[in-house]
C-alpha cells in the first residue's frame, strides 16, 4: 500500500531490536552489556598509575584508529566537544582575523560566541540555511577559520578537504564530533580538531578530546590568549603547552566508570576492523535511509545535495502535501506526532528534529547502529505517517 493513500498501513511485524536512534548520547556498541564495565577503577584516584595509564589507553588507541599524524598532541578535555571547542576559541581566536561557517545549531554558537562574547575583531560569519553548506569558495584562509565538519543537527557535511589548502596562513578549527571515527578527515588540511565519546563509538557524554596540529601548539606557545582563561580552558603554563594533558594528566576529575566504556568501545573498533570498518558501516546505514527516502513519497532529506549529506546525522524533511500545506506551528506538531507514535511503539526513540532545526525526523547512523534495525524502522516511518496524516490532513 502506498504511503500516500488515504487508507491506513496496518502496523508492520518486525520491530528494530534496538530502537535507539538518538543523535547523542548514540547506541552503544552491538553486543555492549554493563559487564564491559566490570573492570572500572572505582573509588581510585585518576592520578594514580592505573588511572593515568587508562585515560592514556584512550588517548593512544583513538589516536591509532584515526590515523593523527604523529606530530599531533591528542588530550582529554573536560564537558565534551563543547568544552573542548570552547577552550580552543578562548585560547586562540583573535589573534587574526576570523572566518566562521554557520550553517546548523552548533557552529552557530560558535559564530555567536566569536562575535558576540569574544569579540572577535575582523570577525565573519559565512551562513548557509539549514540543509546546505556556505560557500566555501568565499572563506580567506588567510584568516583563522572555525568549521564544524558535520552539522549534527542539518544532516550537512563538508564533503572533503578539498577547498582547504595544505598551505596556509590561519587555522583550520574543526568541531568534529559527529564526524569523527565515521568519516575520513584531511588532518594535514586541518590544526585544531574535537569530538566527543558519545557520538560514533557510543560512549558516555561529559568528556572531549583536543587535537593540535604543530601549528596550533606554535600558536599557543607564541601568542598569549587575548584574553584571560579560567583554569579549565588553560593549555599553556609559562609559555609552554601543558604537555600532561596529551598523556591522560587530565585538567579536572574525569568519570573512570566513563574512561572503561569509552575503551570498550575502541577495542571494539579494533576489533571489526578500524576506521574503515566503522566508515563502512555508518555508510551502509546512510544506505538504507536513502533507498527508502526514494520510495517513501514522504519524507526527503534535509541535505539535497548527495556529496554533502551526513551518513551519521541524517536529517529528514517532510514533502507530502497533507504536511506542506499545514502552518509552521501544526506542522510542527504533526512531525512531534509522528516521533511520539514510534516512541509509544518502542521501536525509534529520540528521532525528532532539533529544536532549532526544520520540522522533521533525524536519525543516527553512526558505527554503532546495525542496518538490520534502520531497515526494520523504516516501515514503522510509513504507518506512522499515515496515522499522523488521518489526523491532521
């Protein structure tokens, strides 16, 4: 039966065998039980021996799997990719002029923070409307340039490196945490790069890692911040990068029980094969999403172009007719509807578009999702739509 007939599509009989779809904190690993925890250091201090050597296991294994240039300082920072973006933009932006590419929720706040908390003087900020990308051929790279590779809450994403140059004059900052471990990214065409754990590997939120290039740390160490820095946004001391930080001497109190999943989650990736295993799978559960978006006669994805969509946000309009012709406030709660039928179901939770974003449905395929359970979802979409259209077409 058609997604766009009148009459009802009878629920359908499989259900996903994990229903968690959430763009962070994501499904964890295939297989994961609250046993992988067992070994945790519990009640020890994180400066201790064992602690540091484990918060140092994260460090050389994400290094590792996503190939960092051996000159790149990787560390563990605290409040997640947000924290770790912020302390690089503290520390850094305003020595040069600064180009900002805005183009979904998150770069947004770094244009906002840039221009309206920092100060940033000679500040831009390159817009794009939310499924597509600013143009990047306007961004001097000359300049100090903050990007976020994939926009978590668009489905858009920088294809490649290719309009970055190798040689340049500013840095390349680059909010990664959706990107990272599912896509490959131009590390010689990159300086400051941040993610998160509760993204492609699945882990546990509150913690970031911080990757400086040679020349991000020549900045730091050459230039004083222009501005003050509380402690938790300090990477120098004296003129000097705090070299601890890149070796798991962690700037304040990490979660150990957080540091043992997100090792589990990298031995995982090991395990299947690495960073193209994990690339290959993100790709593959982009794949199911597409071949049913061009059956669907529903729903599109935000990202029109297909070089530029997101195989781990991927984010989904809806272009029926019944919906289009509603207002914005009743479309929005058509989309809400149809994202509180499959939560009532158990078979999709957390699918709903961001706040800021587009009214419509976003789902997570990062590494850490099976196909098997997009491509079990996937007819629940449909009855869901058609419930929602009885109700307000």
């Amino acid at each position: 039966m058609s997604a766009l007939s009148p009459d009802a599509i009878a629920k359908p009989g499989v259900r996903p065998a994990n229903p968690c779809f959430s763009s962070g904190p994501c499904a964890k690993r295939p297989g994961w039980s609250l046993d992988v925890l067992s070994g945790a250091l519990l009640g020890r201090s994180h400066r201790a021996p064992e602690g540091r050597a484990r918060l140092n296991e994260v460090i050389t294994r994400s290094r590792a799997i996503l190939g960092l240039p051996e000159d790149w300082k990787l560390g563990i920072v605290p409040a997640s990719d947000t924290g770790a973006v912020e302390m690089v933009l503290w520390s850094l932006v305003g020595e040069r002029p600064v180009d900002v590419l805005a183009f979904e929720s998150f770069s947004a706040t770094w244009a906002d923070d840039i221009v309206n908390q920092l100060h940033a003087p000679a500040a831009r900020v390159l817009k794009a409307d939310y499924g597509c990308l600013p143009d990047l051929a306007q961004v001097d790279w000359a300049h100090d340039v903050v990007l976020a590779w994939n926009g978590t809450t668009s489905g858009v994403r920088i294809p490649d490196g290719a309009a970055i140059p190798t040689e340049r004059d500013g840095l390349v900052i680059c909010d990664a945490t959706s990107a990272a471990f599912a896509m490959d990214l131009p590390w010689d065409r990159l300086d400051v790069v941040t993610w998160s754990w509760q993204k492609v590997l699945g882990g546990e939120a509150a913690h970031g890692m911080l990757a400086l290039s040679p020349r991000a740390v020549r900045r730091l160490e050459e230039a004083s911040a222009p501005r003050a820095l509380p402690k938790i946004f300090r990477l120098t001391a004296k003129g000097r990068l705090i070299e601890g930080i890149f070796k798991g001497d962690t700037i304040n109190t990490p979660s150990m029980l957080c540091v043992e999943d997100a090792l589990d989650g990298l031995r995982w990736a090991e395990a299947i094969g690495g960073l193209p295993a994990l690339i290959a799978r993100s790709q593959a559960n982009l794949a199911v999403v597409a071949d049913w978006v061009a059956r669907s006669g529903w729903a599109a994805f935000l990202a029109a172009d297909p070089a530029e969509r997101s195989s781990t946000a991927i984010c989904l309009t809806i272009v029926a007719p019944w919906f289009v012709a509603l207002d914005a406030a009743t479309q929005a709660k058509a989309a809400k509807r149809i994202v509180s039928l499959l939560e009532a179901e158990g078979v999709a939770l957390d699918i709903g578009s961001y706040r800021d974003a587009p009214p419509g449905l976003r789902l997570w395929g990062g590494a850490t999702v099976e196909a098997d359970d997009l491509r079990a979802l996937t007819p629940w979409l449909d009855w869901a739509e058609s419930e929602v259209r009885a109700e307000f077409a």
